[in-house]
C-alpha cells in the first residue's frame, strides 16, 4: 500500500501523528486552530538517496513506517489524494523514536 508518490534523491514524506484533545492545567480544551502542530511523524515514502558523482547513491538512513522527530517549521505542507503530508529532507530529521 502506498501513497502514489515517489520522492527523488534525499527526500522523505512524512504523515503527521496528531495529538490527541489538549488541555491545560485548569481542564480547558485548546481548540485545533491554536495548537502548535505536531513535531513527529511516520515515514510513509522516501527517495533513493543521494546520487554521488560516479552516479551510485548513498543510501537513506530512514525507512518507510519509522517513526521521526523533526523541527517545527520543517518541511513543506504537500497534499496527495485527499490527505495532507510533509515532504522534507532526510538532513531535516532531528531522530528516530523508538
């Protein structure tokens, strides 16, 4: 099963893992529109790697369903089919979660 999109060189798509309802110490809901967005994802596609210049690559460290850490601004908001995704370099990734 995939998303119908190929990354190229050392590109990842990552789909964001929400967070459940929010509340602050008090018990008050924070409505979607004020939340901060998520900082972690699942690899759902990832590119070759980096071409060298005899033309081999570098392979990815990443691998489709890891689970990644990143920064808050990182990627590109891209939308495939109906659903949203964030389309970044492997270089973006603070991590791995395990």
């Amino acid at each position: 099963m995939g998303i119908g999109f190929k990354p190229l060189g050392n590109r990842i798509v990552v789909e964001r893992i929400e967070q459940k309802e929010t509340r602050t110490a008090g018990g008050i809901i924070i409505p979607d529109t004020a939340k901060e967005k998520p900082t972690q994802g699942t690899v759902v596609a990832v590119g070759p790697g980096t071409r060298k210049d005899d033309g081999s690559y570098i392979p990815m460290n990443l691998r489709v369903g890891d689970r990644v850490l990143f920064g808050k601004w990182g990627g590109t908001e891209v939308k495939i089919g109906n659903k949203e995704y964030l389309l970044m370099k492997e270089e973006d990734v603070y991590g791995i979660i395990e």
